[in-house]
C-alpha cells in the first residue's frame, strides 16, 4: 500500500493511500502550543489598539482583530473537540 502524506509547514494534515483521504487527528500538544501562541498574537494586538485608542466595538470592528480572535476562537474549539474525544475513547 502506497501512502502519501501531506504536509503545511512540516505539519502532516492529510494522508493518501491508493483508495482515499482521510484528515489526520490533531494531538493536544499541538493545538495547545498553537493556542498559547495565538493568545499572545491576541493580547499583542488588542495592546496595540489600546494605545492607539480603540476600544469596545470599535476594536470588534477592526480587520486584523478579528481574524486573529477567529482562529483564537477555532482553536479553542479544536481543543474542547479533543478533549471530548479523549474522554470518548478512554
């Protein structure tokens, strides 16, 4: 059997064997690193916005503050996902 496997930025995220894909598990390791890194992205811009006076929904309404809050909130959800799987199988 021939398996191929995909990868973004070093990170495997599909594997391929002659008949399908199937999307790899992420481990919590991962998405706990990758959430603590998107906290500080979260708490650097919001910061910023502080000094520069934007706050309340003003902030909400700026592009960049959104999409950082986003996958913030994704991740976030990759992990509740997890760990509802981790209690599934154990």
């Amino acid at each position: 059997m021939d398996v191929q496997i995909l990868s973004r930025r070093g990170i495997p995220f599909l594997v391929h064997n002659n008949s399908n894909w199937c999307v790899m598990l992420k481990d919590r390791s991962r998405i706990e690193r990758q959430l603590t890194f998107s906290q500080q992205q979260l708490s650097t811009i919001e910061a910023k916005l502080a000094t520069d006076g934007v706050t309340g929904k003003a902030q909400k309404k700026n592009p960049v503050w959104r999409k950082v809050s986003a996958e913030h909130r994704q991740l976030k959800r990759r992990l509740y996902a997890v760990a509802a799987l981790e209690t599934r199988e154990a």
